[in-house]
C-alpha cells in the first residue's frame, strides 16, 4: 500500500518538475523540483530494502533499530 503511494508521488512529483523546468532548467525552482523527486524517490528505495529485511529475519530488523537490547548483544569468545 505504502508502495503504491510513493509511485503515485513521484509520478506526480516528475510531471511537477518537467512543468516548472519547462522555460528554464538552470533556475533554483528546477533544481528544487528535481530534488523533491529525488526524495521520494529514496524513500521508496528505503522502504523496500525495509521489507526485504522485514521478511528474512524480524529480529534482524528489530536489532537494527535496536541494538542496544539483550535480544540484540552479540558476544565473541
């Protein structure tokens, strides 16, 4: 669902900056236009590294977020 999101945004995000790029593709408003893009478009690319990880190993991912916990300690001998 989220996903799906993200594509309808950066759909919608790409045809925002070829309309403000269309008189001048050197101005600030371009260049911010295309960095919104490229926002989303590193969100999407997150989310999915996410989910893959998500659906190997949960506590791979929950010590990610939490390596501080027991669950999470690795010892070496």
């Amino acid at each position: 669902m989220r996903e799906k999101q993200l594509t309808e945004m950066i759909k919608k995000k790409v045809t925002e900056a070829k309309e403000v790029c269309e008189g001048d593709e050197t101005s600030d408003e371009c260049k911010v236009a295309w960095d919104e893009v490229e926002e989303v478009s590193q969100a999407k690319a997150d989310l999915r590294l996410r989910l893959e990880i998500e659906k190997k190993d949960p506590l791979e991912f929950f010590c990610q977020h939490n390596p501080e916990t027991e669950e999470c300690r690795v010892y070496e001998d």
